[in-house]
C-alpha cells in the first residue's frame, strides 16, 4: 500500500487528509480479503486511489 501511495503523488495527498476512522476503513477492508483472488493488485489500487482523489477533488 505504501509503494502504490508514493508511486502516486495525488492518491497519497487524498489518503493523508482520511480521517484515522476512514483510513482504518480502507486498510481494513483490504487486509480482511480472505480469498487471493478478492486482494486488490497494486497497479488496481494505485488507479482505484487516483480516482478517489480525483472524485474527492471535484467535490470541493
């Protein structure tokens, strides 16, 4: 999680204004994937995490 936060300057920024509730949330759901298959890949989290930047930019 953190090679894909540093890798995106814009995602990291958006993860570091969370809440401590809201980042527990994010990392909590992604740790409590039991199946291989539902872990999200790095390259998905770090697109998944622009996005959310990007979205939560637009709002204000």
């Amino acid at each position: 999680m953190a090679a894909a936060l540093a890798a995106e300057p814009t995602a990291k920024a958006m993860f570091d204004i969370l809440t401590c509730q809201n980042r527990y949330a994010v990392l909590y759901r992604i740790d409590a994937a039991k199946r291989v298959y539902t872990h999200i890949p790095s390259d998905l989290t770090r697109t998944a995490l622009h996005r959310l930047g990007d979205q939560l930019e637009a709002l204000g």
